[in-house]
C-alpha cells in the first residue's frame, strides 16, 4: 500500500440524537421462502407483500414506538404438525415521519440462532415497502442467546425501517428500537419567516441541505451519498451560506474537488471516490467549481483555497479557451455536457454551455486579478465578452425573439428551454430588451413553449428572474414547483426532480424511482433569504453588500449570516428595516 499523508480533520464532529418511529405503517406476516437466485440478498425478503397477521405472533407493537416497553415477536410454528404449508414470519414497517440520515439500532432479547432483517427505505411503492428494485438496502444480523443490540458499521437514510424476523419460532422480545440520528452540526443562523406556505418551503430545502451534510457535502444520501461537483457548487455551497453561515463544509469541497483533476484539465464529477472515468466528466461542472471557488473568497474573506486551488481553475480555463472558436463561442465540448435532467439540445454550440461558460470566466478572471496575474485576468475578461458579443445573434431566433438551446452547423435547434433563456439573463449575455422580452415571453405569459427546468437549474431561473426584478415571477415558480409538487405531495425534503416515478429527462418517460432528498434541488433556501432581500456582496468576507428588500405582498423577515455577524432585514407591508452588523457596510 503506498503512502499516505493523513491531513488533520477540519471541519466539526457529527452530531448524534436518538429519534423514536411516529407510527407503524404495517404490521403483517410474510411466506418464508427462499430467494433461489440471490440468497444473500435480504431486500428481496423484505420487500415481500405481506398478509395480515394470523399464524406469527406480534403483541404489543405499539411499545416499538416508544422507548419503554416490550414487543413480542415470533416465527409461526404451525408448519410442525407435517399438513400446514409454509411457516410466516412477523413483518414490521415503521414510519419515522420524515426523511433522516442516522444508524438503526435495535435492542433485543432472543434465543440463539434467531435472524432479523432490517431494512430502509425513503419511500413506498404503491403504499408498500419495497428495495428491491432501486437501492437494496438492507441489514442482516444473526443472534446470539440473550440481550442483543444491533447497530450497523453504516449510516443509512431512511423514512420506513422494516424488521423482519425469522427462524424464530420460540420468539423473541424487542426492547427498543431507534434511529440514532447523525448530521453535520450547523447552526440555524439564517432564516426565512413570513408567508406560512412559504415558510414550509423554506423547511424542506433547510432540511434537504442538511440531509445531504455528514462527512462531505452529498447529491443524496440515500442511493449514491457522492459529492457531486456541480450540485454542490451551484446550490448545495450557496444555501450553506445562507441558511447556516458554514465555510468550513465548503472550504472542504473545494480542496477535495480540486485534488480529482483530470489529465483532460477538468474535475471529476465525484470528489469523494475514485475514478478514471475521465470521458464522462461533466465539463459544465468545473466551470461551476470556479463560480463556487470565488464566491466563497466573496463570502468567507478566506483568500487560501483561492491560492491553492489557482493551479486547477488555470487548467479549466486552458481547456475551454483551446475550444473557442473565431467568433467568440465555444463549440462541441468533449465529455458529457450535462446542463440538467431535461430534454436540452446541447448539440454543436450550446447556448445554456455558453452563458455558464462566461459566468466562469468572470469569476475566473476575479480570481486572477486577486493573485495580479494581468495575462490571465484579460484573457479570461476578454473571454467573457466575446461570448457576449456572440451570444444573441448565434441563439435569438428572430421568429419569436428567445433563445434556442444550439446552433449545429448552420442549423439552429428547434428546441427552446428555460435553461438557455435563464442562462442568458443571468450571466449577461443578453441586452436589457432581450431580457425582459424573454421574461414575459417564457416566465410570464409563457408564450412559447419551452422545456422546464428541472429542480437543479431553477437555481439560475431564480437568479434571472431576480435580476430582472421580477422576484414574483420567482415566488410563482416556487410555489407551483415546490408547493405543488413537492409540499403538497407531504413531501418533507426535496425530491430529485418534479416527479418521485420517473422523468422526462430525455424527452419521452423513464420510470424509475427519484430520491426525496437531493440537496440540488433545494435552491429556494437560498432565494427566500438573500433573494428577497436582494443581497450581493461587493467586498470579501462581506465587508460590503448591496441590500435591496423586496416589496412583497406580505410581511417577512430574513436573517442573512456573514462572517462579521447576522444581517436582518424586516418588511412589513410598507417599509423595510434593514439591521447591519458594525464591521458590514450597505452599498
């Protein structure tokens, strides 16, 4: 084994609380039958259908719940009398009520040789608990005689936990079972009170923020647990900031990102495992690592990741600036270009690649006028603004004056998206006019039919329509997105994308199951704090801001953290309050 060079642990140990199931969702008894082709694998026993309880034994269940009291539990043993076919096993699906992270711990006493399995799941299918097809989480413990507690080496994430038990025909008495609930230990310093819809909002994407937080910064915790690059730097870093005022989470996933460079120039997608993978690195995912890197120097004031991470934004930046073509455009990025879970053409030269291409630059060229490297902070600069000049006359399309997704050829697309005409807005690569006509055309009225945004880039949609001043349009596209689909559907975390089943990602439907707790998918987090109080910091470490409340049709009030203390910003219907820390000044 080669060398390795152990690096000092920098961000806080976890927090653990015990958390007791809020009701049974099921109590029955299951055939045991073996699973012929894959006997090992106990997600396929307990995703059997089940039948109410008549042969096993369950007494007392509702003591599962509570951490006193006892359940008594056993296998039926009719099948001895050599007529009756088939011996069943007591089946138990408890519901904690909402998504979390945590080990399953289950106190016992039992005789020798006794099995249970124990199972986890986000979500039922059709109203019943099944793993066996998407993520086969499952535990297995054999018994020892006597008092027992199981705890598994692993973490899971869970809202359903199914105990199975099996040959046990004499039966066995649970104790106690728990979750022990482990999450990163952030301090709720940012906030978001006012319209009480909004405000459950605001809860599921904090919550989600804080599901995908433990060791490293997740996608999900529940099927990958991956710290994905371009999830965590567009939506995961930027609502940490505001909801809990954290640098150290962040800090660490830009050094971690930054150690996964490929011999192409870019990061890898996944920055807390292996990989050599390089040909399906997402090139749009590194230009989201810059954005990130000098936002955090924006935020923080911490100028070392800007230093030590220089090297890598360099190398992203070659590997675009090696692609432009005369005009000022790139064109056919290698690897897979991703820009979201939708039907987005990104064919030949893409207009969403493009824009996210100049928001880079910019940060790019920020980060090297900070380290006084002139050559590099007038190529990036000059990068920007040849997209820019490019931009409307290569993707408008004078027919109906909005952005098409690509331009293949001589050929434009015929697909126009949210994606394209957002990312145009928000990076500046369209005129006041353009913009605005785009967001009464596409946002507004919605003329023209468009592909939707999937939870993801609604980061940018939100940021478009805010620039714009059009913070309604963005509090409509909440409401409908995540009111409708997820709060209303009793979601308490954000699901993956608008649908649990299935997508339309390519066009035409998939289904297969979508996680309920994706931390890209929780971008309002952010908007109900900063972008209702209209916050853009001007100077590190949030020396200096510009503040600009919204006039909503109702009160609220948002606390914004910083590094210099907690920005508070109130309005009531008439007038806005704005309360500053001593060392934060208003622009």
């Amino acid at each position: 084994m080669p060398d390795l060079r152990r690096i000092p642990r920098d961000i806080d140990f976890l927090r653990e609380q015990p958390v007791y199931a809020r009701s049974l969702q099921g109590v029955e008894e299951c055939l045991d039958l073996a699973a012929r082709r894959a006997p090992g694998d106990a997600s396929l026993s307990l995703s059997q259908a089940g039948r109410p309880v008549a042969w096993a034994k369950v007494q007392d269940e509702h003591h599962l719940l509570t951490p006193a009291g006892q359940t008594l539990l056993a296998c039926s043993d009719r099948h001895r009398d050599g007529v009756t076919d088939g011996r069943y096993d007591p089946c138990l699906t408890l519901d904690f009520g909402r998504v979390l992270t945590g080990y399953a711990e289950v106190e016992v006493d039992a005789p020798a040789g006794a099995v249970l399995e124990i199972g986890y799941a986000e979500r039922l299918v059709d109203g019943r608990f099944n793993i066996s097809l998407e993520c086969p989480f499952a535990d297995r413990a054999t018994l020892a005689e006597g008092p027992n507690v199981f705890r598994p080496l692993v973490w899971r994430s869970f809202r359903y936990l199914r105990l199975r038990l099996k040959e046990c025909e004499k039966g066995l008495r649970v104790r106690a079972v728990r979750a022990i609930e482990v999450n990163y230990p952030y301090a709720a310093r940012g906030g978001f009170k006012g319209d009480g819809r909004l405000e459950k909002i605001f809860d599921i994407c904090r919550t989600t923020l804080e599901l995908c937080s433990i060791e490293s910064l997740m996608d999900t915790p529940y099927r990958e647990q991956a710290q994905w690059l371009g999830d965590v730097a567009a939506v995961t870093v930027p609502g940490i900031y505001a909801c809990f005022g954290d640098v150290a989470m962040p800090g660490k996933f830009l050094r971690q990102a930054a150690m996964n460079t490929r011999p192409t120039g870019l990061i890898a997608n996944i920055s807390n495992v292996s990989s050599s993978a390089w040909s399906d690195d997402i090139p749009d995912y590194s230009l989201w690592w810059i954005m990130a890197l000098w936002r955090h120097y924006l935020y923080s004031g911490d100028a070392r990741y800007l230093h030590e991470c220089y090297p890598e934004m360099q190398r992203i930046m070659r590997t675009h600036l090696e692609r432009l073509r005369p005009d000022g455009l790139l064109d056919s990025m290698f690897g897979w270009v991703f820009i979201d879970w939708a039907a987005v053409d990104t064919r030949g030269t893409c207009a969403p690649y493009n824009a996210l291409f100049a928001g880079a630059c910019d940060a790019a060229a920020a980060v090297a006028r900070f380290k006084n490297d002139q050559w590099a902070a007038d190529t990036y600069a000059a990068a920007a603004a040849g997209v820019r000049q490019a931009f409307a006359s290569t993707f408008i399309d004078p027919a109906d004056g909005i952005v098409v997704d690509a331009v293949d050829g001589a050929t434009r697309s015929v697909r126009r998206s949210e994606h394209g005409n957002a990312a145009a807005i928000a990076f500046g690569c369209v005129d006041d006019r353009l913009a605005d006509q785009i967001v009464e055309r596409v946002f507004a009225k919605r003329s023209v039919p468009t592909t939707e945004a999937q939870p993801f880039f609604m980061v940018v949609v939100l940021e478009a329509l805010r620039r714009r001043g059009r913070r309604d349009l963005a509090l409509r596209l909440i409401d409908e997105r995540w009111g409708q689909r997820m709060l209303d559907r009793g979601r308490t975390s954000c699901t993956e994308e608008w649908y649990e089943n299935g997508s339309w990602r390519h066009g035409d439907w998939s289904g297969f199951q979508r996680t309920h707790s994706h931390a890209w998918s929780a971008c309002p987090a952010e908007f109900l704090i900063a972008g209702l109080a209209g916050i853009e910091i001007r100077k590190p470490g949030c020396a200096q801001m510009q503040i600009d409340p919204y006039h909503a049709p109702f009160a609220y009030g948002v606390t914004y953290p910083t590094p210099r203390g907690d920005v508070r910003v109130r309005w009531d219907g008439a007038a806005a309050q704005v309360e500053l820390p001593p060392a934060v000044q208003r622009v």
